[in-house]
C-alpha cells in the first residue's frame, strides 16, 4: 500500500493541491480534495452536486484547517456503481474514508442531502464526530420540493434517456431563466440547478442520482427525519446555516431543527436561497470559523450517549 501524502501547509499551495486525488475503498474508487494542514474540516455536498460546490470556500479554509472535500459514491469523480446509496451507507463511507486518509476526528458540514448525512455521521460515529455544522439540510420534515417527488417516483427510470436530448435541455434552461427573470426562489439558484443538471450526462450518473434520491425521498416526500434522535447531539456544537428565500428546503425547516437541538446556533442567509455558501461564500467562511473559533470539540463519553439514548431525550 502506498503511503499517504503529507498535507502542505497553505501557503505552500497550488493549484494541483485542489485537484481531485483517489483511493478505492472496498473495490470502488472515491475521489476527494485534501487540501491544507490543521484541524480537520469534512465537507459533504448534496445530491446530484460534488466537491465542486466547496471550490470557493477549500482555499481560504486550507490556510488553517485540513480540508477534506469527498465526491460521494455516485456522484463527481467517484466510481457510480450498483450499490448502497443510502443516508446510512454514505456515513459509513465518510467513517471509511477519513480512516483509510489517517484522519481521527473531524467537524463535519454537510450541504441538503450532505446534511442528512453529516447528521448520521454524528448519530453512527459520535467518537469521530467534533461537531456538527447543517446547511439548508435534509431530513427534518417530510417536506421537500415537488419537483424532487416528481424525480423520485415509480418508472421515472423510463423518462432518464430523455435528458441527453438538446431539446430536452434547452427546455431545462428555458425555465430556469425564465424562474430567474421572475426573480422566484428557485430562480435564485438557477445557475446552480442547471449545473447540477449538467453533472447527468450519461445513463450511469443519471441512475446512480435516482437511486441516491430514492433512498431518502419518495412520492410523499421526504422518508428519513432526524428529528427522532437530535436529541443524541447534546453536547455537540451545532450550527444551522440557511437561505431564507430556501425552494428546495424551506426556511422553516430551519427553525425546527433550531428548536429540537437545544444549543444549536442559526444563522440566516437573506438574501440567499438553496446555496448560501455559493451567496456570500466569504460570509460562510466567517461564519463558520466564528463557530469553530468559540466552540470546544465535543467529547465522546459512551454512558451518559447510552443513557439518552435509554430515555430516548
């Protein structure tokens, strides 16, 4: 086996230091960025996105954290195959990956769907977990955009080939800038969609993509909640970031999870819809070395997580 690479400080960086490198972890290739030196920083993007969506944010954050930004199994340069795309099963991969790169513990964030699983990588691996940081986050209520529904319901299958068509894709744009011009919510992430959209370019990425979604949502809407074990992060730092113009996941999902986690922080993006970290990334940087700046590192003791767990609060 090869030896690991030894992270560069930041000032010694260069481009090739954001590039994607790989490791295969049980029989599949996982490509990630690593970049810096410092405590460490897990960034985990959501469905249908990749690395892709950290570019802004890994230089400055790699001047004082190592930054680990994963493309997930299915998704950016990652191998896409016949497999478990579920919530659990990407926290089992995160748990694997940091393991194989010699990382111990991280602060995990986690982007709509990354979230859901930033929150499972803390339920499953508490001991590798400092804290916990949810943006504009899956799974805490049932409701997600229809459109989402709409992709994850029965024989969407038989409709994917019509993706590659120009004329399906021009469609695409059209509404999206037609949402944009009408200065809708979801407008306000169009550039955004449509690259996500773009990322589906062949039959692989587009079923890896409805097999991850149907793994968390179905026609009624979202299937997994976290609010059944939150309670489980007592004692974690916690910070909820969220667009308050949110189409995808609306605002109030927000204020929920605020709630259901007691000493969790909130902080609202106005101006800012699904991406707050691609609205203001120099805000989100500050915003979250604020918070890791006033926050100790959560420690792992097995009895007291057991006895929340026992009374289930």
């Amino acid at each position: 086996m090869s030896a690991l690479p030894v992270p560069r400080p930041a000032e010694a960086l260069t481009p090739r230091d954001f590039a994607l490198q790989f490791r295969t972890i049980h029989g599949h290739r996982r490509a990630f960025v690593r970049a810096g030196r410092g405590p460490a920083l897990l960034l985990i993007h959501g469905i249908g996105d990749s690395s892709h969506t950290w570019r802004r944010l890994i230089p400055d954050l790699a001047r004082d954290f190592t930054v680990l930004a994963p493309d997930l199994l299915g998704h950016g340069g990652s191998d896409k195959p016949r497999a478990d795309y579920s919530i659990g099963g990407y926290a089992n991969g995160m748990r694997d990956l940091i393991s194989v790169l010699g990382i111990d513990r991280v602060t995990v964030v986690g982007h709509s769907m990354g979230g859901g699983v930033a929150m499972q990588f803390a339920y499953q691996y508490p001991e590798r977990c400092e804290r916990l940081v949810l943006v504009s986050t899956g799974g805490v209520s049932h409701e997600v955009h229809p459109l989402l529904r709409l992709a994850a319901a029965p024989n969407t299958d038989f409709a994917l080939p019509l993706m590659t068509l120009s004329a399906t894709r021009m469609a695409v744009r059209s509404a999206f800038w037609l949402l944009e011009t009408l200065g809708t919510d979801l407008g306000r992430d169009a550039d955004d969609m449509m690259r996500v959209f773009d990322t589906l370019p062949d039959a692989t990425s587009r079923r890896a993509f409805v097999r991850t979604l149907r793994a968390a949502v179905d026609w009624r809407g979202q299937a997994i909640t976290m609010l059944d074990r939150c309670y489980l992060t007592s004692g974690m730092p916690t910070l909820l970031v969220w667009g308050a113009h949110d189409a995808v996941i609306p605002y109030r999902h927000a204020k929920v999870a605020h709630e259901a986690m007691p000493g969790s922080r909130l902080v609202t993006f106005e101006e800012a819809g699904h991406f707050p970290h691609h609205r203001d990334p120099e805000r989100f940087t500050a915003v979250l070395r604020h918070f890791i700046a006033t926050t100790t590192p959560a420690v792992f003791s097995p009895e007291p997580w057991r006895e929340r767990l026992r009374r289930g609060c």
